[in-house]
C-alpha cells in the first residue's frame, strides 16, 4: 500500500491517505492515531530524507503521483493542503521542528528577521541626507563624509560571511542575538559621537554587526517553510531589505526639517533597540537536522540558554567542526551556478548603492532641493519596492507553476530564472533613463520616475536569484544568502567612491548609459543558466555538508 499524510496548515496534525485504487475508485482517509492504534507505523524518516536528496539532485517533484512513482509505490509522504503538493523537506513528527510550528509563530519570527533585515542599510543610508549637515560640523566635503557611508556599506556585505560561519557552528539564535547587541550599542555610538573619526568608526563596526539578518535571513526562511513555500517568504524578507535604503533617507529627511542631524541616528538606535527587544521575547533557534534520529536530539531546555547560545554550545558536534564551517562559504561560491549568479548581481545591483548614497549631491544643486525635497523624491523608490513585492507575490509562484504544469509536475531550479527577463527591461531602461534626466535637467518627476524603474526590476530580480540558488543547494540556506549579501555590497562600496567624480568627468548621461549597459550584458549569464545550468550543477555535485 503507498500512503502519503496530509498536513494541516498548522502541521499540528496528520492524517495518513491511502492513495491505492480502492474497488469504489475513491481515496480512503484514516485518521493518524486510528493507524497508530493498529500498528501501521510511518516509514523512518531517513526514507522521505532520501527520496528528497534523490529528487534534488534531478528535478523537485511536486506532485503526488509523481512522488509515488518515483517511489516505487512505498513510503509516506506529507502533502500540503491542496492534497498533491509534496512537502518538501518532509517535516519529522517532532513538535520542536521549525516546519511543524504554527502559522502564527513561522510569521512572527519572519516579519521580527525582515525587521532585523531592515535595519543595516536604513541606518547607513540615513546618512545620505546627512552628509550636508555633518560636513559643516566636522570641517570636511560632503564626499569625505559619505566616506563612512561606503566603510559601513563594506562591513554589512563582510560580515555576513561571518554570520554564517558562525551560525552553521553555534546556532541561528545566538548569533542574531550577540551581533543584534553590538549593533545596538554602536548605533548609539553614531548618535553620540564627538568627531568624525569616532562617528567613522561608529558606522563600520554597526554595518558589520547589524548584518546578521539582512546576510542570515535566508536561513531562518529555509528552516521553516516549504519548497513551494519559499518565493513567496523569500519575496517578503527582501522587501525589507531592498527598501530599507530608501526609507533611512526618506525619513531623515523630514526629521531635518525641524531636528539636528543627530536625531535621524537616534531614531534608528531606538529601532534597533526595538528589534533586539522582539528577538529577546519571541524567537527561538530554528537549526533542525531531520537526518538525525529524535531520540538522539538533545533535549530543548531552557529558551534563555538556547538565547545565548549555551545549550547549541553543547550539542556542536552535531553541526560539524568550526573548520567544516568555515569551509562552507568557500564550497558554496565555487559552485559554478552560484558563482556566475553572483557575478551577475554585482553588476545588476551595484548602482542601486552608488545612486541612493549620492543622488543628494546631484539633486541639491540641479533642483535646489532640500532636505524636505529630497525626503519627497525617495517615495519614488520605496512605492517600487512595494509594487515589486506585490507583483511578485504572484509572479515567481505562477511561473513555477506554469513550468510544472508543462514538465509533469517537476520543477527546476532554472525555471526561477524567468522572472529576470521580466525585470530587465526596467532595470536597463531605468537607468539610461535617469541619467538622461540628470544631464538635461528633465523635471524631477522624470527623475524619481526612472529610478523607480530600476528599483522595480533590482526587486524582482533579488528575489528571483534567491529562490534559484535556494533550490540549486537547499542545504547552503546561509551560505547563499551571504554571497548573495555581499555581491550586491561590493559593487556598491566601489562604485560609491567614483559616482560623484564618473558623473562630474563624463556627465550622468554618460556614465548612467555605461551603467545600463554593463547591466544588460551580463544578463547573457542568465542564458548560460537557463541553458546549461544544470549540467554545472550535475557536474559540481550537491553540497554535502553536514550542516545546513
């Protein structure tokens, strides 16, 4: 008899399907504890564990018939409430496994690390309408100022390799705990400070510490939802990320108007104090390994002890050695999907920093703008991100179910891949564009428009690289999501330091064209992937570490 279990949307319950023709032609539905009670047990997990390895490594299969088939017509599966989505990764029958947690806690503990996500660059581009402010005040340019800005921007993209080193050897919690603390602590360090060195150094040591969930978050995603799941979580956590740049400067400056530019890093020492209250209350460590028996797991304690890291401590060696996680970022970027993706989103996402940390240099001359003003034009992109959510909301769901649709109820990695072509044609354009307003002067409406565009397509994009890299190599949740931070980091930290001057040599229609082109071109990686993409992945191997 092949069985599958059908979940609830909690995964509080199970109720075991008998999917074998019956002489009436219908399904029989029993109830778990009635098949319990007769001895009929769930195979071990380690069976649905290899059945999901062996379909990673050639397609997801999302469907039930298919599953069965692959399966040889034994084994128990877990489906989602439709009744023919297969669970992927199948949960254990363990309470404490993040994937059979409630709705309501999954949510809570995803909205808190899209929070602690949001912090990173709204703090480092608060800033950007700052720069005017602090220079008088320290006796220096507004671009040595924005100095800080570019230090601050490196550390958030480095630290989150240090993140996910630690977190595959200690634990998810812990870490976003101790580095939300020091980030904390140095964001009260940038209100406070006397001088531009100490306000400096202030900002590098907070950009490295509040990266933990805006480089980690990926993680925490992956440990408790679903494959078919994913985009939609993925799509929500970088939204925060993505407009998170946008609403520092929207904010400060309005707090300009009537406020000294002290206040603006005030505020976000508050938000970041409110952030590290919520991660105190309500979250919880999500690391779970289905590969290791129940019985062998140690026993959840002492939330406190799991907060400060205490009780992983303990159970370490069950996540590998330091030296294992220390190697993971090295194996994950020298998979060859993940590199060329990488690659493509330095290219593709660099001038989104080098355009929010300096466009009020441009715009304060050319339209006379204040710090009001200015407040006003960063709309333009935050009601991007947010079109961009919810168009994606839907989008990267449809075209992953139009691929299965047409492929048999199978789904691969590459058909995440789609949405860019959508998203390409803003971004480009985008760009030219804004650089043609910026030379010939065009109303500022033009100029918020264009940028908005880009913002749109860098939104679709992220999430639809995320999701692709995600389903290449599920087990390296953190290590993805760390590459992926630091990409879209290091092409900014440049291109910050040599906007203003590129812009004044060669004028912004110049160099914003040069832009979109290097913008385009690299979009033929997307093409090698859509083509070739999985016989890289064929040929590297899966990520077989022990952690995930």
């Amino acid at each position: 008899m092949a069985t599958v279990i059908h979940a609830d949307k909690d995964m509080t319950s199970v109720a075991h399907v008998d999917i074998t023709a019956n002489p009436t032609g219908a399904s029989q539905r029993t109830d778990s504890s009635d098949i319990m009670e007769r001895g009929e047990i769930e195979k071990p997990l380690s069976v649905r564990n290899q059945l999901d390895e062996r379909l990673e490594t050639e397609a997801y299969s999302l469907e039930k018939s298919t599953v069965v088939e692959k399966a040889d017509g034994s084994g128990d599966f877990k489906l989602a409430l439709d009744g023919h989505t297969l669970l992927i990764p199948q949960p254990s029958d363990d309470p404490n496994d993040p994937l059979n947690w409630s709705w309501w806690r999954k949510h809570a503990i995803l909205f808190i690390v899209s929070a602690c996500a949001f912090l990173p660059n709204y703090g480092i581009a608060t800033g950007a309408v700052t720069l005017i402010a602090q220079s008088k005040v320290y006796g220096i340019t507004p671009d040595e100022v924005n100095h800080s800005q570019s230090g601050g921007v490196f550390m958030v993209g480095a630290g989150g390799l240090f993140v996910v080193v630690l977190s595959a050897y200690i634990g998810r919690f812990p870490i976003l705990f101790w580095f939300l603390l020091v980030a904390f602590a140095t964001a009260v360090g940038q209100a406070g400070s006397q001088s531009f060195n100490s306000f400096f150094a202030a900002r590098v040591l907070n950009g490295f510490f509040s990266s933990v969930a805006e480089a980690g978050g990926l993680m925490f995603v992956k440990d408790m939802f679903f494959l078919h799941e994913l985009a939609r979580k993925i799509n929500i956590w970088q939204s925060f990320v993505i407009i998170s740049p946008y609403m520092g400067p929207l904010l400060a400056a309005f707090q300009l108007t009537k406020l000294e530019w002290r206040w603006p890093f005030w505020i976000f020492s508050i938000e970041t104090g409110i952030c590290l209250a919520l991660v105190v209350l309500f979250l919880d460590e999500t690391y779970y390994d289905r590969r290791i028996p129940r019985e062998q797991k140690p026993l959840r304690r002492s939330r406190l002890h799991r907060l400060i890291g205490s009780e992983q401590w303990q159970s370490r060696s069950q996540r590998g050695t330091f030296k294992s996680a220390v190697m993971r970022p090295i194996r994950a970027i020298l998979k060859p999907v993940i590199f060329l993706t990488n690659f493509f989103y330095v290219f593709s996402f660099a001038w989104v920093v080098g355009i929010n940390t300096t466009l009020a240099i441009f715009l304060t001359p050319l339209y006379d703008f204040g710090p009001k003003q200015i407040g006003f034009i960063y709309f333009s992109p935050v009601i991007a991100v947010i079109l961009g959510e919810i168009v994606g909301h839907w989008l990267h769901d449809a075209i992953s179910q139009l691929y299965i649709k047409r492929h048999d109820g199978r789904l691969e990695p590459e058909a995440r891949l789609a949405a860019i072509w959508l998203a390409e044609p803003f971004m480009v354009s985008g760009l030219i564009l804004l650089g043609y307003a910026l030379e010939r002067k065009w109303s500022y409406y033009f100029t918020a428009l264009f940028w908005g565009l880009y913002i749109f397509g860098i939104m679709i994009t992220s999430v639809s690289l995320n999701a692709y890299q995600l389903d290449c190599y599920p087990t390296a949740s953190g290590e993805l999501g760390a590459w992926l931070n630091f990409s879209r980091i290091a092409g900014g930290f440049v291109i910050s330091y040599v906007q203003v001057s590129w812009a004044k040599s060669q004028g912004p229609q110049k160099s914003f064209a040069v832009q979109g082109a290097v913008c385009a071109s690299v979009s033929v990686i997307i093409v090698v992937l859509q083509i070739y993409g999985k016989r890289m992945r064929m040929y590297s191997g899966p990520f077989e570490q022990k952690a995930g």
